[in-house]
C-alpha cells in the first residue's frame, strides 16, 4: 500500500509540473524551508508554546466525529503551520510563500 501511495504522488507531481509555468514554484520544492528549529514530531503543545511562543493564529479542530479518527489542531506561525493530535505534533507544514506558487494555500479559518 505504501509503493502505491508513493506512486501515485510521483504520478500527481508530474502532472503538475506540466501544469506549472517556468515563473512558478511548486511547494514541494520548498519543503527543506521548514526551518530546522521548528517544532518537531511527538512534542507537547505546552513544548510548542514554551518554546515558540504563541502562534500568529489556532484554527478551528477538524475531525475527532469517530473514536478512531483524532482531532486535528492546527496553529498557523509566520512561516509554517503546526498539526497536532491528541495534544502531539504530527506534522509541520511550510505555508505557501505567494500568489503563484502551487500547492496548498493558507488553512482556512
């Protein structure tokens, strides 16, 4: 299952490679920008807090509807976004740097 997901992003990214313009920047290419000292996986949100200060903005928690699916904390810094679950960072997330670069935008509020 794994090599399938795998091909089907390499499949993804090359469809919108083909879609970009030479002007454009894909997010992908920009994923290294997470700065090193961000935080990282399995630390608290009071860790996150100390240590980072507090974020630019805390979106609205998704998911949690069943037992099996977490709910999801998103907190929005300048330059990335945190995700958390079950109060734990799962992930960090570069935020779009402009207008023309394709992949995900700002979270929605």
């Amino acid at each position: 299952m794994h090599c399938l997901s795998r091909s089907l992003l390499l499949v993804v990214l090359a469809s919108l490679s083909g879609m970009a313009s030479a002007g454009d920047t894909l997010l992908i290419e920009r994923s290294k920008d997470v700065p090193a000292n961000a935080p990282t996986h399995g630390m608290s949100i009071a860790q996150v807090q100390s240590k980072f200060g507090a974020p630019a903005s805390k979106l609205e928690p998704r998911g949690g509807q069943k037992r099996a699916w977490p709910t999801i904390t998103r907190w929005v810094y300048p330059s990335y976004t945190v995700y958390f679950a079950h109060d734990r960072v799962i992930d960090v997330v570069v935020n779009q740097a402009s207008a023309d670069e394709i992949g995900p935008k700002q979270p929605m509020k």
